[in-house]
C-alpha cells in the first residue's frame, strides 16, 4: 500500500485496503469502506497531519489479529498507545524506516554513482568551457549551459533503460546484476532520472535563453569578433535571430513537450484526481471548473504525451546537430549518447508488438462484483508458463488498441486457464468494467456473471479476444 515508501498511508489508502479485502472475501461493503476508513483515519492520526505513519499501521494490524483471540479490550488498549511517545525514538524509527528501504530498493550505490557520473559531465563540460574564447563574452553562464546539455544527454539515454522490460526480465534471470542492482524498482528509477533530465533542461535553457543570448547582443565588436566564426560575420540583430533558428526552434519545442508530459505524468492527471487539487478554492470557482475537469483524459493524456517523446528524440537529435559553438561532427556527442538506448528500446517495442500479435487469447468467463471489481478468465495460450506472483500485461482493443496494463495473474499455475482480478480504479478499468456490465446477467448473489463458448465468441469484445503481452517478473515478497 505504501507505493512510495515514505512510510505514510492516507485515508485514500486505507478505503484500497479495505475494498480489496472486502471484493476478496465477498462480502458487499461499499456503503461503509468509507466510514471504515475515517474510523482507522481518526484513530491513528489524531492530531490531523492527514496521514498514518506506518509504525501506528501495523500495530493497528496486530491488534485486530490480537483481538480475535483475547477479545476486543485488550484490542483497544493497544490502539491507544500506538504511538511512540519518545519523539527521538519516533524519528529515529522513521527514518531507519526510509533508509532501510531506500537500501533494498535503490542500493544507495546505485544512486551515488548515478549522481557521481552527472556531476563528472557536467563538471568536464563546465571546465572545458571555462578555457574557450566564448567565456569572455558569455561567462560562466555558457559553462552552466554546456554542463546541464551534457547531463541532459546521458540522463536521455538512461531513462529509455528501465523501461525495456524484456532486457530487465533477462538480467534478472541470467546474470548476476539481479542481486546488485534495484531491477524491480525500474520504474522508480525512471522516475529519477526524469528529474535528473529536468533539471539539466532547466540548467541549460535557462542560461542560455537568460544570460548567453543577451550578453551576446550587447557584447562589443572586439568582443565578438573571436565568435564570428560561429554566429557569422554579421552580428546577430535581435533575440529573435537565436529563437527562430533551429536550435531555438527544437529547444523550444522539445521544452513544450516535455512540460506536457512531466504535467500529465504527476499522479494526480495520471489517476485522474485533478478535482483533489481544487477542494481549498471557493466554490464558485470550483463549479467553474470542474466541467473542465471532467474533460481530462486521465491515464490516456498521459500514455499519448509519453509516446510524444518519439518527436523529443528526433528533435534532439537535430538539435545536436545544429549547435552555435561545435562545428566538429566528432565533437556533437548526443546521437552518441542516444543510439545504443534508441536501438534497444526500438527492439523493445517490436517485440511486444509481434508478440502480441502471435498469442491471442479467448475469454472463457467474466464476473463482475459488486465491489466494482472483475475476474477476467481466458485461455491459456500453448507454452504458456508462470509462477505464483507474477503477473501480465493485458489489453482489451475495445477499450483502447494502444493501452496495456499490469494485473497478477491469480489462477494457479497448473490451471488450464488464466485469470485475473482488476479493481476498479482509473478510466481505463471503469470502460471495461462497463462494457463487461451490459451483457452480464445479475444472479441470486448480486454478482454479474458472463460465460463464453470454447470459442471464445461472446457480445463484448469486438475481435474476440483479449491479448495478452507476457512478461513474467517475480514478486520480491510473499
């Protein structure tokens, strides 16, 4: 439940807990999830921080276990002291906490070599920089600005990495990097280097758009004569020259894109909870609003303003190309960075795509609960084998041709069928909730019921079939 380890759950977290323990068991708790989870929620937050620290969490845990056996009175007393009384003691519990985690994970080695090599490019490109005849007139505002292009490229390549999933399925189980290296958490990892890739944006289109262009326009002709080489025997008019160029032209609209999709990947546009942001504004404002909102695709925004990232890549590309101060091909280093990583993440996606294309897989049976969540079970396609805890990639091209999302796989693996379980939770799940619920039949127990021929043939689904793209990960922990 504590997906970013921080060692805090929120309210929202514990009505997931509660859903899922009630859809698991059966049992028709819509009505009170809520009321439960305010109970928990007062219970151990009692000074309103809007959060649960963990510690509290699990002695919550243990208690209830406790209470079956020596009732409920004990039970509440040791609710009543959940929390640490000795205030070093609790943030001492903390943060080991954090560290703790942080060292599985991430491997703190990873980390630091990760920062150590940004800080070495940008500090080699800074230097480099520093003894050139551009530093008289730009200062340490063009040095700045090479440094930060120098981590931007590296962090470029990197972050198309965690993301190729066959790549990282076979390290796991074919080499030793398994063992030294975070694999499980690559997407964690990802989510690092796009902040190391912001920031070295930040740090070059700042410099260059701030300091470089304007000390370049007001540089004196003795000034500027060393650069004519560079920027032409005329000196540049106006700002407008640098912006209208192609370097300014790609780095603006590579800033554009890239502004887009960091936006629409933050949890709130992801998982569609956007109205979250807006309950401390007036309620006038709100209202005004709130049709806007509803508009936001969700999950959708955010697939297609990743998969824009193939137009950033050509325009760095291009970019890299067409730069003030390099003429040297051997010296424009970015198709450097980007072509190994490009290659592979290509082979990726072609996979996938033929992979998909050659293990098709017919519904069998779907129930539909009342708890808004759904048992999807299909065939079981030749060859097909897994081990408890892993999980697949399923798309439904009725809901959308593009979109693939993890579920685990929760039928045994002896089982001549698969099955998953899918909760109810983002746009994507409600559409196929939906589409499922219109040709269900509701039976004495309130649960809506679809069966399939052999054949897999069946009024939902347009071409009959689910695909399914296979990747086996084990689960870290039982």
């Amino acid at each position: 439940v504590d997906k970013n380890a921080d060692g805090r759950i929120t309210e929202e977290e514990v009505k997931e807990i509660i859903t899922l323990s009630a859809s698991t068991n059966k049992l028709n708790m819509e009505k009170q999830t809520e009321e439960c989870a305010r109970l928990i929620t007062e219970e151990l937050d009692p000074d309103n921080l809007g959060y649960i620290d963990i510690y509290n969490f699990e002695r919550l845990l243990k208690a209830s276990s406790e209470s079956v056996m020596i009732g409920a009175t004990k039970s509440r007393k040791m609710l009543s002291s959940t929390e640490e009384p000795n205030l070093l003691r609790r943030w001492y519990r903390r943060a080991a906490y954090f560290l703790g985690e942080t060292w599985q994970r991430w491997r703190c080695w990873v980390m630091l070599l990760w920062l150590s090599i940004c800080g070495g490019l940008f500090a080699w490109k800074f230097e480099q920089y520093r003894r050139r005849a551009v530093f008289d007139v730009m200062g340490y505002c063009v040095c700045v600005a090479k440094g930060g292009a120098e981590t931007l490229k590296f962090n470029m390549a990197l972050i198309l990495l965690p993301v190729c999933r066959n790549t990282i399925t076979w390290l796991r189980n074919h080499s030793p990097a398994g063992r030294a290296v975070p694999l499980d958490d690559s997407i964690g990892f990802h989510k690092v280097v796009a902040a190391g890739i912001a920031v070295g944006a930040g740090l070059h289109i700042a410099s260059h758009l701030t300091c470089d262009f304007p000390r370049l326009l007001h540089a004196t002709d003795a000034e500027y004569a060393p650069l004519a080489g560079y920027f032409g025997m005329t000196r540049p008019p106006n700002y407008w020259w640098f912006v209208k160029g192609t370097e300014g032209w790609t780095g603006l609209t590579m800033l554009a894109l890239m502004a887009v999709a960091f936006t629409l990947a933050m949890p709130w546009f992801r998982r569609g909870r956007v109205q979250q942001l807006l309950e401390p504004l007036p309620e006038r404002l709100k209202k005004l609003t709130e049709p806007l909102i509803k508009r936001l695709p969700g999950f959708n925004a955010f697939w297609y303003s990743h998969h824009a990232f193939v137009v950033v890549y050509a325009l760095l590309i291009v970019h890299g190309q067409s730069l003030y101060l390099t003429h040297k091909w051997k010296k424009k280093s970015t198709w450097m960075y980007l072509a190994v990583p490009m290659l592979l993440y290509a082979g990726e996606r072609l996979t996938r795509v033929l992979r998909s294309r050659v293990r098709p897989v017919k519904i069998l049976e779907v129930t539909v609960y009342p708890t808004k969540c759904l048992t999807l079970h299909f065939s079981k396609p030749d060859g097909f084998r897994y081990k408890s805890g892993q999980y697949i990639f399923v798309n439904c091209s009725a809901v959308s041709p593009f979109e693939w999302h993890p579920f685990s796989i929760t039928s045994a693996p002896q089982d001549s069928y698969v099955t998953v379980h899918i909760r109810t939770a983002g746009d994507w799940t409600w559409k196929l909730n939906n589409k499922f619920s219109r040709h269900s039949t509701e039976g004495d127990t309130g649960l809506l019921h679809i069966e399939y021929d052999q054949e897999g043939g069946g009024p939902m689904v347009d071409q009959g079939y689910v695909r399914t793209d296979i990747y086996f990960i084990p689960s870290i922990r039982n």
